[in-house]
C-alpha cells in the first residue's frame, strides 16, 4: 500500500472527520495491509442529494484516492422503508415508482463523485434492491431476522428516542430498517469482499448491526466507521436556508444559488468546512487560517471555500457562472450575464415574477415595484426615485420616470428580450420575466 494509504485516517482524524471506529487500532491495520472495498449507502429520499451527503460522498472519493474501491449503494429497497435514525417521527412511504426515479437521479449524482475507471480500485454503483427486492419473507425472517435480539435492537439510542417519545413510538416497518441496512453489508461483503462500511454517526447501530450479521452470515471480520453529522456554530440546521435546501441537483439549486451559500459562511464554521468539504492540504487549510487572523479584514476563506466546493459539483463552468453573476451585481455590470445566468437568478438567485404588459399598463414605478414585492409602500420608491436609487437594467430612474412604468419596461429594452432586474437601493434585487 501507499503511504497515502497508510495515513489515511490520520488524515481523516486531522480534518474531524472521525466520529466513530470499530475496531480502533485494527481498522488501521486492516486499511494498511491491502486494497479495500468501501461502501456508504444513500437512501433516495427525494430526487437529489443535498449538501449534507457531501461528507460521507467525499469520504468515498478519499478513500478511492488512497488506493481503495469505493462502493456507491443507493437504496431502492431501504428508500421504500425509510430509516428512523434519529428522526423525529414516521417517515412518509413513497411509491415504487417514485422511489425507482429518485434511484436513478441519485445513481447519476453519486457517479460524479468517484472514478470508474481505475483498475482494481474502480468504484461501483449499486441499488439493494437487487438483492432485497427478490428475497421472500419467509427466507428474512429465517436467515436475517433469527440473528437480532430485539432487546438489543430497542436499546440502540436511535430506537430508544423514538420510543420514548409520547404519542410517535416506530413502526414495525421502520423498526426492520436495521436488519436491511444490515443484510446489504452483508450481501456487499459476499459479493464485493466489502470490508468497511462508512456513514454518518446518526448510523453507528445500523452498522455495528451490519459487522454482526457478516460476522455470523460469511464467518468475516467487517469494520466500521462514522463520520460527523455537519453542525453549525450558531446552532442553525447545516444545509438549510431561508429558502429552503440546497440541493446537488442544478435544477433544484443553482450554481449561483449554491456558490452563495458557501460564500456566506460564518468566520467560525468555515475553517472546519474547508477541512470537511475540500482536498486542500491541512497544512495548508491553517496558513490560510493564520493569514485571515492576521489581516484584520477581509477573509479569504470563503471565496476559497465557495469556490472548491461548487467545481467539484458543478464544474469549471458552474464557477465561472456563480462568479460572473456575483461581480454583474456588485458591480452593476449586467452586460456580462448570460441569458443563462439571468435565468439562474430567476431561479433561485434573488425574488423573481412574470411582467405583462397589463402590469405596467398605465401604472406608475411606484405601483409596479409595489406590487411586487420589492417595495412595501409607494413612499419607500418615490424617495428613492427621488435620489435616482433605482435602476432597471442598470439604468438609474428618478422621479420623471415614475408616470409610466411602461417607459422603463418597454420590450426592447429587456434583456435577451426577456428579463429585466430592478435595483432599490443598495441591497434591493428582483427579476422580472416579461411573458
């Protein structure tokens, strides 16, 4: 193996990336002695990752790049069950064929993630219902269910929440999770040699339960190894904003939308993400750390951040484009946009609506931007017309231009013919789509 290999934890431990191990010292040994295969499943749970598969997804990659062989599952049997790991209540069952488009759409995500073409470390993609979906009931109860105490399964700490809280209790349907969960060790072990299963620490009873059921299914010693649930300093769920989740999928968050998030990081989250989320040397994630403190202003680390995290999803061309529209609005330089990139504004980039010509039919600037929703009343428009503080398509309106809000919107005007952004002030965006 290769020193990369060998220091593989070491490094992971350095970035916090270690919750939980099995075995502690023998997993070390066990990853050093020769190439392994790694899995981490993902249950599709709607059409798209979200941001907070990007660690055990990355995880993937960093072990396929210390010379193992990741394992990619993706959940079409467990995605119709639904795991109650440390959820607060019932999950909503999906439909089969719901849940068969979800598999393919993540199938397609997870791909990007890892390298098909690297020998005997060439990662794979697999869906457990391949083997779950043709198993019948008698043949699980027999040969899987036998082998868990449902004494032990009630005191794993993510069953005793459920349990313990009035009025939700778990299904026998959620309560089976674990043995599926399990059984795909042990089927990936059979038919891989997979010897270590990732997954976030929210998953520890999951697969310890796994290891066990290897254990006594193949007469194989298995290992596993959690990585941290994402936190936010400030306490606020990871991955959420005020408008909603950001998504891996382009067409469910832009890579303007995306590229802000991570922009907008904390100073006190975003050294740890920069060690979560990117392949940037350690040594290096602190000399940048140690030159922010010292240069008292601006910091570096999320432009950096921002940028590493949105071309490894979205690609040079996504970079480009989320840097393109974030200089075009600091700078007023909407020449530079691209009709693509006002449509990445209009979907997720600032508030948007449809324009027809009867909205602005005989109807002044103050009536329009009010009934958008850029402007709570009249007054806040007319004093800013008043100091030429607004601007449609770059071009600053002052109080002649408040008669007819049909002047300012004319379709010649527009923007491909078709867009037009109005700025209020400083900080005040909307989109408007003539239609």
């Amino acid at each position: 193996m290769s020193e990369n290999a060998l220091n593989l934890i070491a490094e992971l431990q350095s970035r916090g990336l270690v919750a939980q191990m099995t075995g502690d010292g023998a997993l070390v040994e066990h990853l050093a002695g020769s190439s392994r295969a790694v899995y981490c499943g993902f249950d599709p749970t709607a059409d798209s990752l979200h941001i907070g598969s990007l660690v055990p997804l990355l995880a993937l990659r960093r072990f396929q790049l210390a010379g193992h062989k990741p394992i990619a599952l993706v959940g079409g049997a467990t995605g119709l069950i639904g795991d109650p790991s440390f959820k607060s209540q019932e999950r909503k069952l999906n439909t089969a064929d719901v849940v068969e488009g979800w598999v393919e759409s993540i199938k397609n995500q997870v791909s990007r993630f890892i390298d098909f073409d690297k020998g005997l470390c060439a990662a794979e993609v697999v869906n457990n219902l391949d083997w779950i979906g043709s198993m019948n009931l008698l043949t699980f109860l027999r040969d899987v269910g036998k082998h868990f105490s449902v004494n032990n399964m009630v005191n794993k700490e993510s069953v005793k929440q459920r349990l313990g809280r009035e009025g939700e209790g778990i299904s026998f349907t959620e309560f089976t999770y674990m043995l599926l969960q399990s059984y795909d060790f042990a089927e990936l072990n059979r038919r891989y040699n997979c010897t270590v299963q990732l997954g976030g620490s929210d998953q520890w009873g999951n697969i310890t339960g796994g290891i066990d059921l290897t254990r006594r299914l193949n007469g194989e010693h298995v290992y596993g190894m959690t990585l941290p649930l994402v936190t936010k300093s400030d306490g606020t769920k990871f991955g959420k904003t005020e408008t909603g989740t950001i998504w891996l999928d382009p067409a469910k968050t832009s890579p303007y939308a995306f590229y802000q998030f991570w922009i907008n990081t904390a100073d006190a989250d975003v050294y740890k993400f920069l060690r979560y989320f990117t392949f940037l040397l350690s040594s290096d994630i602190e000399e940048i750390e140690r030159a922010d403190q010292e240069s008292g202003g601006r910091r570096s680390a999320q432009g950096l951040l921002a940028r590493e995290l949105t071309e490894l999803v979205h690609g040079r061309e996504g970079v480009a484009a989320a840097e393109r529209i974030t200089r075009a609005l600091f700078t007023d330089g909407l020449d530079e946009l691209s009709e693509g990139d006002l449509e990445q504004l209009k979907q997720d980039g600032m508030p948007a609506s449809n324009l027809s010509a009867s909205d602005v039919h005989d109807k002044p600037l103050t009536g329009l931007l009010v009934d958008c929703g850029l402007a709570k009343a009249g007054r806040e428009v007319k004093d800013a017309l008043s100091r030429s503080a607004v601007w449609v398509n770059g071009i600053a309106k002052d109080e002649a231009d408040n008669l007819l809000a049909s002047h300012s919107f004319a379709p010649d005007h527009a923007l491909f013919g078709r867009f037009f952004i109005v700025k209020l002030g400083k900080k005040k965006y909307h989109l408007l789509e003539l239609v």
